[in-house]
C-alpha cells in the first residue's frame, strides 16, 4: 500500500514538471517576460555620424559614416571586434565591395563599458527619406579565452534628409539718419525640417568678447524689437521676419553686420545653436526739397528760378532740374544739368522760359522735377508744384509825363546851380577904376 502511494506521488510530480515546460515552451526563446538568456553583447543604437555625433544625411550621399553602438553587459573584456552590416537596397558600401559592409575595432570593450563600429555607407539618389530596417553580425573574443563568439542584431535606422539654413535680407540697403522697416528671409534649402526656429538678436556688449576684436557695430543702432518665434520651416521653403530700425549718422556708407543666434531642432531632435550674421550697407542720406520757385526778367527773358537745399548727410550726385508745364500751360518742357546737390548750401537753378507755339502771359501751373542719383547709382526723383506769372517783356511801355520828372527835376537843378555859381563870380569881380 505504501509502494502504490509513493509511485501515484511520483507521477504527480512528473507530470506537473511536465506541464510547466510545456508551458514555457509556448512563449518560445526570449520570449519570457523575464530574459533569461545573457550574452556579452546588447545593442544600444544605430545612426549616421560618428560617436556621439548624429548627423543629418540625404539621398545621394557619399562615404557616410555609419555608426553602430553597443554595450559590454558580459563580466569579461572583449576583444577582436568585428562587425558586418547588411542594409536594404540603396544602401552600399562605400568601398563599393560586396553587399556587406564591414567594419573592425582594434581596442578592447571593457566590461560594463559600451563601444561602437563604424561603417561607410554610399547611399542612391532615389533613396526615400523614412525609416529602414537593418542588420549587423557582431564577432568578437573574450580575453582569456579561446575561440570566438558572434551576436544577430536586427534593427532600425532612418535616413532624415538634411537641413541647411541660410539667412538674408530681403532688402540690404538702409539709410541712416531715418527709421527702416527691414525683412529678414530665414530659407531651408535642404530635405529635412527646421523644428521650434528661434532667433535672438544678438546687439549688446555682452554678445562680444572683451578679448576679441569686435565683428559688429549695432551698439548704437536702435531695433524694435530683438527676438523672434519662427517656428516650424519645411523643407525648400523660406520664411521672413521683420523690424523697425534706426541707423544713426556714424555709420553712414558703411556694412552694419547684425549677428543673430538661430536655434532650432534637427531631424535627429537634437538642439542647435547657431549664430548668423545678416548684412546691411548703410546708405547717406539725402533728403532734398525745392522751394522758392518763381518768374523774373533776367536779359530781357522771362526765367523760372528757384533753388534747391538738400538737409541731408549725403550728396545728390548727376542732379538735373525740369521745368514741366502742367493743365493749360504752354511752356516748353526744359532740363537743366546742375551737377551735385551738396548738404552745405542751397544750389540755386534758372531755366529761361521757351513756349510751344504762342507765347501765353499771366498764371501758369508748373512743375519742377529734380531727378539725381544716391552713392549707389540708384536713382531718384522730387516733385515741386508752382503757380508763376509770366509777362510780356517784348512791349516797351508807352513814357508818360511822370517818366520824365525826375530828369526834369535834374535840369533845372544843374541850372539853378549854373546860376548861383555865375552870380557868386560876378560878385567876387572887382570893379575897374
């Protein structure tokens, strides 16, 4: 009776041990929910750079390194590493040997430390911007101990397209002595976006090293405002910002370099900082007006004078002056060149007034034009509208009798003096004896 008790309890036993590999054999190997098969080797990560430093690739790259990073979780240093990596279409090697791209390490993996292959991959110009799956055999030696070991990894990695931002002015001209409205184009030229696009102007002393030469000269300019949220930019696609600035009169006909710190996250997600600087010339100024416009007789001629007073920092260069008729005015349209308009004295024009057809006296409505040119050739042109009256000179009027008055006057002065001096000497005469 014992006997048959002892061998029923076995049975149980074996059969409840059975049943529990049979269980566990259901999730497979590796599959536990506790891992329970240690190597030496584990994969951290995989992307385009070297250690440490992802970088952001596009379809068409050439010998671009490839970086495989692992971790040493063994107990021992490993050595003789080597790696072969097998990637999808597109993807060959940059020494352009077989479809395995291989790489090797000569130092040794510490225990506990992680450690990295590097590859050189050539990627195809109709290669997708998106995420791939890869592989890579990892062969490598304990110390101390013979033999060699390998480890399958299957992973993914992403191609991300590239970012290239540029900065510029949309208008690079100012001028100084005046208020500017300025638009700044921030441009992605590349295939991956700009995320989170921030700018600061960087315009203060702190922004420049004591112990460097300076590289701006904004210390003085005055901005409106001095911090932008840009937010995301897509790839090939600009997007502006703009401002107000004052420039003031030191930094006439000079190159104003305005440092700005963009930050933005790349395809990798990773911040950058970097800092651009966007350039402006600064022109003078020259604010001309024309005033004082008027008819006089000057040689027997009707002449249309004026004069021309420029309040600026900056002479007007190649000026001429036109005389335009305006409504029913039958003045001929006449330019006079008066060369350049400086900022120290007023330049004074005279245009003699020629008709088209026949001469037409008293109001006329006319316009002076003053076109010129600034320090960059760029030209300009001011606008002044008068009322002149213009007469006859051609009729002699006919004399009257208060013309001749004082002519009048002045003969019979000489005769009166004429007198007084014969009188005096008949006087003085002695009388004969």
């Amino acid at each position: 009776m014992t006997k048959t008790l002892a061998i029923i309890g076995f049975t149980i036993v074996l059969f409840s041990v059975s049943g529990l590999h049979e269980v566990y054999g259901q999730l497979g190997a590796g599959d536990s929910p506790f891992e329970r098969n240690f190597a030496d080797v584990k994969f951290l990560d995989a992307y385009f750079g070297r250690l440490n430093e992802k970088i952001e690739v596009t379809p068409g790259d050439k010998n671009v390194p490839f970086t495989v990073v692992f971790a040493n979780v063994g107990s021992q240093d490993i050595t003789g590493i080597k790696g072969q990596l097998l990637m999808p279409l597109g993807f060959t090697p940059a020494d352009g040997k077989g479809a395995l791209i291989l790489a090797d390490s000569d130092a040794e993996a510490v225990a506990g430390k992680h450690f990295s292959l590097t590859f050189f991959v050539d990627l195809d110009t109709h290669t997708k911007i998106q995420q791939y799956p890869g592989t890579i055999k990892v062969d490598y030696s304990r110390l101390r101990e013979s033999g060699q070991r390998d480890a399958f990894f299957d992973f993914k990695f992403k191609v991300t397209g590239e970012s290239v931002m540029n900065l510029k002015a949309n208008n690079p001209f100012l001028t100084s002595l005046r208020n500017n409205h300025v638009t700044v184009e921030i441009t992605n030229f590349g295939t991956a976006h700009l995320s989170n696009v921030k700018i600061i102007l960087q315009n203060t002393q702190t922004s420049v090293t004591s112990t460097a030469t300076p590289i701006t000269n904004v210390e003085n300019v005055v901005f409106d405002q001095n911090e932008w949220d840009i937010g995301t930019i897509e790839p090939a696609s600009i997007k502006k910002f703009s401002f107000q600035v004052y420039i003031p009169e030191n930094i006439r006909t000079e190159t104003l370099h305005t440092p700005m710190q963009v930050t933005y996250f790349n395809a990798h997600g990773d911040k950058i900082v970097d800092t651009r600087t966007v350039d402006f010339y600064i022109n003078g100024l020259i604010d001309a007006k024309i005033y004082n416009i008027r008819a006089i007789e000057l040689s027997e001629k009707q002449t249309i004078i004026g004069e021309i007073i420029n309040e600026g920092n900056a002479d007007a260069l190649f000026a001429f002056v036109t005389l335009e008729p305006l409504g029913a005015s039958n003045i001929k349209k006449t330019t006079q060149f008066v060369d350049e308009v400086e900022t120290d004295s007023p330049v004074p024009f005279n245009i003699p007034v020629e008709f088209d057809g026949e001469p037409k006296y008293g109001d006329h409505e006319i316009r002076i034009a003053l076109r010129y040119k600034d320090d960059l050739r760029n030209e300009h042109i001011i606008t002044e509208d008068a009322t002149v009256v213009l007469k006859d000179v051609s009729k002699k009027p006919v004399p009257a009798i208060s013309d001749y008055t004082p002519v009048m006057v002045g003969i019979a002065v000489v005769i009166a003096i004429g007198i007084f001096v014969l009188k005096k000497r008949r006087r003085e005469k002695p009388i004969p004896s």
